[in-house]
C-alpha cells in the first residue's frame, strides 16, 4: 500500500512539472549503448575535432580526457571503458562546452555526471527553449535534481536523464558559475524516435516513482 501511494505521488508530481516544462530531467538512466566520446586528449574541442558517436552530436569547448588530470579532471567514477573518452568543461579557458545534436536533434539523453559539486550547471535546448539544471538548487531558476552527494567527491558519480516532452533536444551546455572547478561528464546514451505521449507519461512516473522511493528510503 505504501509503494502504491509512493507511485501515485510520484505520477502527480511528474504529470505537474512536466505541464510547465518541455524537458524534464530526473536522477536514472545509464542503460543502452554508450556512445564513444572521440577528440584529441586534453585539448579544446571544435566542431571538427569532437564527436559523439557516429553522426550523433559535435562538441565546442571544453576538453577530451581518457585518464585523469591530476589538476583539476576526473575521470568520472563508473565511466564503462566502451565510451571511450570523458569530456570535461572548465575551469580552463574552453568552458563552456556545447554539445549539439546532428539533424533533428534528441528525445531522450542520459549521461553520467561525475564528482557533482555546486558549481556545475546544465542547460538544455530544445524546441521550447532553454532550461537549466543543478544538483542542489544553488542557481536562480535552475530545476534542482536533487543529488544525494554535491561535495565535488571524485568517488561519486551519478546517472542523469532528460526527455523532451514537446519537440526535440537540440543542445547540452555543460558550464560552472563560478567557472571554478570542473564538470566531468561521460557514458552517454540517446533515444532519437520520439515515443508516444502515454509511453513518456508513464515512463517517467515510474522514473520518479524510483527517484522518490529512493530518496525517501535514505532520509529514513
């Protein structure tokens, strides 16, 4: 009876924020094919250097990493060797790092976010314009996603997922404010074909349903 409340609650608040919104990000993801990451090591990406998979996305800013910077980059915890590459965005002079999605664009995108702190911020374009996202609601107007670990640790990393309820995801904007520190990023996965409106409905009920339940189970 609890869990079924839980799914209930869970289902009402995604059916309300997505209302107001034409993505919607939650914690989760990490399934499908990773995409390999390619672009020379430890230097500022162009549209010609940086790709994501085969004619899925090109990058600007930002760097490409296959190991750890002992600097400032790390790799993030958990990245599967089959993507290849990390990209990371700052604190050098490449931030941000723009990754845009060839032809139409995407319905659907994961990625890992690696040692999440309070600077990294996401925006993300789509056909409704733009929206940002943090893991702790420390930027103005930003969706906070609610990360359980926001301390810069390089021993965590988490799974993020965005679906656009309403047209298609054109771009990703991986920055920090303030452009003090890094925001690593790696395994991504996409969906291009854009599901029914009932298939997105109920998949991200239950996404958050998991989210919610999670959460709740770690307060406890």
């Amino acid at each position: 009876m609890k869990f079924a409340k839980s799914l209930l609650t869970a289902a009402a608040l995604t059916a309300s924020f997505a209302a107001g919104a034409t993505v919607t990000g939650s914690l989760g993801g990490g399934s499908g094919t990773f995409l390999a990451l390619s672009g020379p090591s430890m230097a500022a990406c162009t549209s010609t250097t940086c790709t994501l998979g085969p004619g899925t996305a090109t990058v600007v800013g930002g760097e490409t990493y296959i190991a750890n910077d002992p600097t400032n980059n790390a790799r993030p915890f958990g990245t599967n060797a089959v993507s290849g590459n990390f990209l990371s965005a700052g604190p050098t002079a490449s931030e941000p790092a723009t990754m845009t999605f060839l032809g139409a664009g995407v319905s659907y995108i994961s990625f890992l976010w690696g040692s999440p702190d309070t600077y990294n911020l996401l925006t993300v374009n789509s056909g409704g314009g733009a929206q940002t996202f943090d893991i702790s609601g420390t930027h103005a107007g930003a969706t906070n996603l609610g990360f359980l670990s926001t301390t810069g640790n390089q021993s965590f990393s988490q799974y993020v997922q965005f679906a656009a309820t309403s047209g298609m995801i054109t771009s990703l904007v991986f920055s920090n404010s303030p452009a003090v520190n890094a925001f690593e990023t790696a395994n991504f996965s996409i969906v291009r074909a854009v599901p029914e409106p009932e298939t997105y409905a109920l998949m991200l009920a239950g996404l958050s349903a998991l989210g919610f339940i999670a959460r709740r189970r770690k307060r406890v």
